[in-house]
C-alpha cells in the first residue's frame, strides 16, 4: 500500500543549481497537487493537474515548473533554486469529482529542500 | 477569497483529557468542504475527519468529533480522551467542491503530557 510516494526525502542545493521531485500514486487517481510548506505557515499550493495532460498554477506557481508525465505521475521541477525555496514540498492526490470522499486528498511523505 | 484561521498557536493538556482546537473560516459559498489534517513529527499529513458543509450532522471518527457552526463558520475539533501518539501539528483546511484546491489555517500544535 505505497499511496504518493516522494523522493527525495531530503536535498541541499546551491542557489542557481536545478533539480527534479519526483511524485508519483498508485491510487488511480484523476488528480494530483504540488504544495510548500513554510514554518508556521499553512500548506501552499505550488501547481496543480486536475487530470492526465492538464496543469494549473496555483498560489505560488514562481520558480517552478511540472510536468504531468502519465496519470501516475507528477514531477515538480526547479529551474534556478534560490534561497526562499527552502522549504518542504508536498505532493497529493485525489480522485476528484462532485462527492466528498473524492475530494480527499493523500499526501506523500515530503521533501526538505534546502537551497544555499 | 476564501481564509481559514486557527487562533490557538500551540495547546497542551494530560494524557486522557479531552482538547478542542478551533477553526474559523470566511466564505461567501454555500456548498463547500472542511478538512482536519494532523502532521505528526514523521512530517506525514494525515487525514483526521472531513465534513460537508450542507451535512447538519456533525462528523465523528472514533475519538475526534467536530462542532460544525455554519452560521458562526466555525468548524472546531474534539479530541476525546486524548492519548500521547495525538501529540501532533492539526491543520484546519477548506475547499470548494471541483476548485482542487485546499485553503490551509497556519495549524495548532497540539502536545499531550504524560
């Protein structure tokens, strides 16, 4: 019962190096959801893919970019890391329609980005 | 735009007591979902109860249960008999049906004491 897995689990860059988080459910899911989570702040929404072939920005889309790579699938990219991307990336999924129970969200278990 | 606040910043109380975090939220919609998430030290977010904002009927799950006041837009959670694995960061979170996106309060840390 894997669920959303992540990885890495952990990363340190230099500022202006780039890097790919990896995430990927095996749930069957129609949606999935990059967030940030900064300290005492709630989670953010970085982007998003309500479905296979479509993204959307969120709160916080600057300085990244994704990739829907198949239905399983959802990659977060950092082009140029800088200093105020340090933080810890969530990635979630959801099966998404009218009802509640669609609408949950599951989340992976996080990555802490520190960018130098 | 929608906002959700969590006023209480950090609580703590004795192992089998009963706790209550609060939730505030702002919405001019009508129809919309309620979330309580709990993050313990392993970073893991993890789905505690969910409500439904039509539904009258507060949720239970075991020894969480919420206070859905529509009107007031307060959705606060009760933690009964509380017990040390509950130690945890509780998240409140908001979402309007199809908008995919979940609005987040700044969270509770919540500690229970042996």
């Amino acid at each position: 019962n894997a669920g959303v897995t992540q990885t890495p689990k952990f990363q340190v860059l230099k500022t202006g190096q780039s890097m790919t988080l990896q995430c990927a459910q095996d749930m069957n899911h129609n949606s999935m959801y990059w967030y940030r989570q900064d300290p005492g702040m709630g989670l953010r929404l970085i982007y998003y893919s309500a479905s296979e072939g479509t993204t959307d920005k969120g709160e916080v889309p600057n300085g990244y970019n994704v990739s829907r790579l198949n239905k399983r699938e959802f990659s977060l990219r950092l082009e140029s890391a800088a200093p105020s991307q340090t933080s810890v990336y969530f990635c979630a999924s959801s099966e998404a329609g009218t009802l509640l129970g669609k609408n949950i969200q599951y989340f992976g278990a996080g990555t802490r980005l520190s960018v130098l | 735009a929608q906002t959700v606040t969590q006023s209480q910043p950090e609580m703590s109380v004795q192992e089998a007591e009963t706790v209550t975090l609060s939730c505030t939220y702002d919405t001019s919609e009508n129809n919309y979902y309620l979330f309580w998430y709990k993050q313990p030290p392993s970073r893991q977010m993890i789905l505690v109860i969910r409500q439904e904002a039509y539904k009258q009927q507060n949720a239970t799950e075991n020894r969480f249960s919420v206070n859905f006041q529509k009107a007031a837009k307060s959705f606060s959670l009760k933690i009964s008999d509380s017990q040390l694995g509950d130690t945890a960061m509780y998240f409140c979170a908001f979402m309007r049906p199809l908008s995919y996106q979940l609005i987040w309060g700044a969270g509770t840390k919540l500690i229970i004491k042996p």
